[in-house]
C-alpha cells in the first residue's frame, strides 16, 4: 500500500501486513508489484525493509528520487 525510503513497504491491513512478512522471512526470491501512486506513501504497518526485496514491478510514472534508489538495491521493472 505504500512505500518510503525511509519507512520501507508498509500496509494498511495488519494481518495482511503479518501474512507478506511471514511469506518474505521464508521466501527465496520477493518481488513487490505496486503501482507508482504507492510510492511517497506510509501506512500502519511495516510489511518489509527495501533491503529484504529483490525485485520491484511498477509502472513508468514512478518519481525519480525512487527510481534511482530502488534501482540501486533491487531488479527494477518498469512497465
């Protein structure tokens, strides 16, 4: 639901957010696909660190302060 340098990927359904953080703990390979709205976006809670993600599916709209980091930590797909 939202993402921030700062915060990470965060969700606004704390089960949900429960759920991704189980499945990114045992996961060998995360792949996050959002859309570019999410991006600059915080909510309750965290679901995974930038850090944890290996790679990251949006659109083309996705602002440039983010393009360039996620690009640095993560396979970046733009669509």
């Amino acid at each position: 639901d939202g993402f921030t340098l700062e915060t990470g990927f965060t969700g606004r359904d704390m089960m949900r957010a429960e759920v991704v953080n189980y499945v990114v703990a045992k996961g060998r390979e995360i792949f996050v696909l959002s859309d570019s709205s999410k991006f600059g976006q915080v909510h309750v809670s965290r679901c995974c660190k930038l850090e944890e993600v290996d790679h990251v599916i949006t659109d083309s709209g996705l602002p440039e302060m983010y393009r360039a980091a996620l690009s640095g930590a993560t396979d970046l797909i733009l669509t």
